[in-house]
C-alpha cells in the first residue's frame, strides 16, 4: 500500500513552513486539546492501568511498523534521536510509573517535541504517509505522556532534578558525537547525525552554525529550553504536588 511506502508522493512532499507544516501543527493541536479533555477522566477511571497498558502497546507497535517500512527500503533504523530516545522512555514510564524515567521525558519530550514540531525531520513524506502521522503520534506522546504524570500524578519537579537532566542529556550527546563518527568511519551509515551533534539540520545551519561552534548554540538552547520548562513544572509541583 502507499500509504506505508517509505517514498514519498513528490505531488504532495512535506517541506517545512508550507501548508503541509500548518496541517501537521493543526493535528498536533487537535491532539493536545482531546488530551487535556480526557485526561481527568482517564486518570479517574477503574481502567486507568489497563489504558496506560493499551496506549504503551500502541505506541510501541507504531514504532515497529516505522521500523519495517524504513528497514524495508533499505534505510538504516537506528532510534537515537533524543526524541526517539524519549518516545521509547515514554513507554516504558506509562507501564512503570517510574517517576526517574518521568523527570527525564518532562524535560527531553516536551523541549524535544515542541522543537520537532517547530522543524520536523522525517523526510518528505505528506499527509498520504503513514510516517506523516507516526511522527505526530510519537512527538504528541512525548509532550502529553509527561504532562500527565506532573498534573494528575503529582510528580515533582525540582532543582536537583533540573540539574540530573541537564548532566544526563550533556552526556548522551557526547556519546552520540562517538557513535555518529564511527558510524561514518564505518561507512554503515555515512551520513549518520544522531542528536544533530554533527551539525544541525539545513533548514536552520544559518541560525545554529555549523559543527562543531553549533554544539555550543544548541548547549545554550538546552539550558534555556530546560530552565524555561524547569520553572513552570517547580512552579506548579510547589502549587499542586502532594
């Protein structure tokens, strides 16, 4: 079927900041809003577990189908993009509730999707394609999964946490540099920038510079984004958490 083809309909490409990014933000937002309508609901209900069950299922399995279409055309499947790093966590927090894994999605997922959303990396590929509506699906999880847990579960957010994730994510990024270059060196995958650490996307190279002065754009985005994201989750977490 088309709508799983890896190739894209060049009569209906994604490019960014076009009509087609508009219909992407807009779903992304119809998403949001069914979120926050429900997730009292949800939280409340007998079957809570059982639909946070459901939901890991579903998204893991989006994920798998992601994987054979990609590995199908021949590209190289490797989920070490921060946010597929988060998506991942994502599933496994809504199975386990573990509020270590939380703390880590509340700052990487909701920075992670906003910004993907902003500037979406997942080739060209419209509203025809399954991948088109994956990254929605994937990008939305890592934004509302978090949230909910701050807002329904009471999870905290605190200094020492801010200051954990900033350390971690510094730390993954350095690995990533390790693994992006032997990737290239290996010729397994050449043109290997995982994290963006070999430089950011084209769309946005004149705001960010190139490698390796844009690793230092990007730290001081990070620490913004994050305090930014920091301060409204302490803020609430001192208002509402138990």
């Amino acid at each position: 079927m088309d709508f799983f083809s890896y190739d894209y309909n060049p009569n209906l490409r994604f490019d960014m900041f076009t009509f087609m990014h508009l219909i992407l933000f807009v779903i992304f937002i119809f998403v949001m809003v069914i979120f926050y309508i429900f997730k009292d609901n949800v939280y409340n209900s007998k079957y809570e577990k059982q639909i946070r069950y459901s939901l890991a299922a579903f998204l893991f399995l989006s994920e798998i189908i992601l994987a054979f279409i990609e590995i199908g055309a021949g590209e190289i499947f490797l989920p070490f993009h921060l946010c597929s790093i988060s998506f991942l966590l994502t599933i496994v927090l809504l199975i386990t509730n573990n509020e270590k894994i939380f703390v880590f999605v509340f700052f990487t997922g909701i920075i992670g999707g906003i910004v993907s959303f902003a500037i979406p990396e997942f080739g060209n590929g419209g509203y025809d394609r399954y991948r088109f509506y994956q990254f929605i699906l994937a990008h939305s999880a890592i934004i509302y999964v978090p949230i909910y847990y701050v807002t329904n579960y009471k999870y905290r957010i605190d200094i020492k946490r801010f200051i954990n994730v900033v350390i971690i994510t510094n730390v993954l990024g350095f690995i990533m540099i390790g693994v992006n270059y032997i990737l290239i060196v290996t010729k397994f995958y050449p043109t290997a920038n995982y994290m963006f650490t070999m430089g950011p996307p084209p769309e946005v190279e004149s705001v960010f510079g190139v490698f390796p002065w844009h690793l230092f754009v990007f730290e001081g985005v990070l620490l913004l984004s994050f305090y930014i994201i920091f301060y409204f989750g302490n803020k609430y977490s001192k208002k509402y958490s138990k």
